[in-house]
C-alpha cells in the first residue's frame, strides 16, 4: 500500500512538473510573427550578397538566418541584442553601415568635409570670378592710343562713320 501511495505521488508530481513546463515548451519560433522577424531583418544586410538586406534576400542562409531572428525574439532578446549577436558572428558588414568609431569614423566625416570643402571652392572661385569680369573704370572719356598700325587705322575708319 504504501508503494501504491509512493508511486501515486511521483506519478502527481510528474504530471504537475509537464503542466507547468508546457508552456515554456510552447514559445518556440512558431509564436513570434513574420512582421516581427521582417522588421529585424530590415535592419540587417545579408552577408553574403553586397547591397541586399535580410528581409528581401532569397538565400538559403538568409531563411536560416531569419529562423535565428526569430528564435531569439521567442526567446525575449530585442532587437540591438539580435543585432550585436549578428555582428559578433558575421562581422559589422551585417549592419549595412560602418561602425562609428575608430578608422571607420572617416566613412562618416570625409564626405561631409569634401562637401563643405567643395562649396566653398565654389563660392570664393565664382567670387573671384566675378570680378575678373568687372571693367576697369576708364580715367578719361578719350581712347587710348592703340599701339600697332592696324588698331589706328581701324580708329580712323570708325571715326569717320561716326
């Protein structure tokens, strides 16, 4: 009888232990949404392709890498916890965009400078451009005295039209 009771209560309490972890066992990949793994993968670049991102790659390796999305969502990380995991197993390439520090800051700053640079290249060549063009105030209202013979006898000819 008492074997009976012994073997009633372990029977009660795996019973118990299989009804509490049912649930733990039900957060698997399957409750996480596709909209919630496509808006982490819109965030990550397929590392394998150059120029497309997670969501729109048609790889093999993308879909296997948006199950990973996804089991980590149904796990509760978020999504800079996803990121930097990605990032530690396929380099920063995955985020589309150098990291912003180090030698990468220049990829950050350089375009910026030329741009600024460039402008004002611009402005001070089109200023001094600008008054290249201006004439020189003539001092009196006469003609200079042209120096070669052609330029005098043209003088002559204008002035006898006029």
């Amino acid at each position: 009888m008492n074997r009976v009771i012994h073997l009633l209560r372990l029977t009660l309490l795996l019973f118990v232990f299989l009804a509490l972890g049912q649930p733990l066992y039900a957060q698997d990949a399957s409750t996480v949404t596709a909209d919630q793994v496509n808006e982490v993968a819109r965030e990550l670049w397929c590392p394998l392709c150059s120029g497309v991102r997670l969501d729109g790659c048609e790889l093999k390796a993308c879909d296997q890498m948006k199950d990973e999305i996804a089991i980590k969502l149904a796990a509760g990380d978020d999504t800079e916890s996803i990121k930097s995991y990605f990032v530690t197993q396929y380099g920063p390439q995955v985020l589309g965009e150098p990291p912003r520090s180090g030698f990468n800051l220049l990829a950050w700053i350089l375009p910026v400078a030329v741009l600024l640079g460039g402008g004002l290249f611009v402005l001070t060549r089109g200023r001094s451009m600008m008054q290249d063009i201006r004439p020189a105030p003539v001092a009196s209202s006469e003609r200079p005295v042209p120096d070669d013979d052609y330029a005098r006898r043209l003088d002559e000819e204008l002035a006898r039209h006029d």
